[in-house]
C-alpha cells in the first residue's frame, strides 16, 4: 500500500492504546513509549481500530502541556485520515472561498467562533449574516451516521439555531467527514435529536456534508457527500 511521507516538521509514531483518560493515548516515537494528547471529545476505539497503525503528530500548542505531541492522523488508504476533530473547521474555513461554497452566496467578510448573544458560532458570515455550525464524523465505513453519540449540547444548539433564524439570521449545518473516501451521511433518527434536526430544518435551515482530506498536511474540504433522512 503506498503511503503519504510525513514531511519533517511532523512526527510519525506507531499508535499502542487509548488511555483511561480519553485525552490521552500511547504512541511509540523512534522507539520510546511516549503520552501523547487526542484531541477528540470521544475515545476513538469507538469509531475504529488504531493498534499498531501509523500515526501522524504535530507538537501540541498549549504552553507547559502535560505531553509534547498531539496526534493528528492515522495513515488510511493512500494518505491519512484526520483524528483531531476540530480540523473540520479548519478545512471549512480554509476551503470557504472557493468555488464549492458559492451556495452560501457572498462571503468575503467571516469570523470564526463569533458569539451572537450566547452562542458561540463556528464561522458566521457578515455578508449575508449567515451562522455555519460546524460537526465531524469519523467512520470508516462508505455511509457514516451522524450523529454517533447523542448529547444534551447538541439538543440545545438545535433550539438555539432556530431562535436565531427567527430572528433574521440564516443557518448552514455542515457535517464533515474526516475520512476523505466516506460517500454518503444518514442522519440517526433518534427521537429528540432529530425532531429538532427537522424543525431547524421546517425554519430554513440548509444542510451540507462534505469530506476532508489533508493537501501538503493542511486540512481542506474535498467531495460534497449526500445527505439522508
């Protein structure tokens, strides 16, 4: 299987185990067993099997961090799949201007977690005042589900989006899948969650799924994905 090189200012690492603490994982780096931070909400074990997988890394950013390196992404296929969640924001706000998102209309001036009253947004788009709420899924599989884990913040959001489309402002929900080779997104019909899913949606809200792969080691939006309900 060819694999992409990681260039020099990345670490590769072979990857041994989550620990108890789901922000921490074991990685061997040039041989030496070494802590290293994950940067998911979540215990990756629930979305796939990293044992012995090679890992990408990139030095951690928080000053006097309990570890030295944060992983970043599992060697997939012919590149990497990203772990660290908030890379979907990141490929959407690198991708934002390009031709794929001409559907959001004019969007030449955008802030990124902008709050409007209580809610922090995750890019909100002055031009059309336009609030993009970004959510990743990781799945290996040619259909992901979304969501996977079911939260009370994610209930509360949903109502607070539809306050805010009442009150003028217009709603893209984007879901990013951080496996570039994921084809198509079925939205889980759990009862509460996607009862308010489909009222945001009754109020105007649009939906949007998109893949992510990571291009000279920077994270952008790559295919537009099908949506189910």
């Amino acid at each position: 299987m060819q694999m992409v090189d990681a260039p020099s200012n990345f670490i590769e690492g072979i990857f041994v185990k989550e620990l108890k603490n789901r922000f921490l994982c074991e990685v061997i780096i040039d041989g030496v067993s070494t802590v290293c931070y994950v940067p998911s909400s979540c215990h990756l074990s629930n979305f796939l099997d990293l044992k012995n997988k090679k890992v990408l890394l990139v030095p951690t950013q928080t000053p006097n961090s309990r570890t030295k390196y944060a992983l970043l992404a599992v060697a997939y296929k012919r590149g990497y799949l990203v772990l660290n969640t908030s890379m979907a924001n990141v490929a959407v706000a690198n991708s934002l201007k390009s031709r794929r998102f001409s559907c959001l209309g004019r969007r030449k001036n955008y802030q990124t977690e902008h709050s409007i009253g209580n809610y922090k947004t995750d890019i909100y788009i002055q031009d059309s005042n336009t609030i993009i709420e970004i959510k990743s899924i990781i799945s290996t599989q040619s259909k992901g589900c979304f969501p996977t884990v079911f939260s009370e913040r994610s209930i509360k959001q949903l109502k607070q989006l539809r306050e805010l489309m009442h009150n003028g402002y217009k709603v893209c929900f984007m879901i990013i899948s951080l496996n570039p080779y994921l084809k198509s997104i079925e939205i889980n019909k759990d009862a509460e969650f996607y009862v308010e899913f489909m009222r945001c949606i009754e109020a105007g809200m649009t939906v949007k799924a998109y893949s992510c792969r990571l291009v000279d080691y920077q994270p952008i939006i790559s295919n537009s994905l099908s949506v189910v309900f």
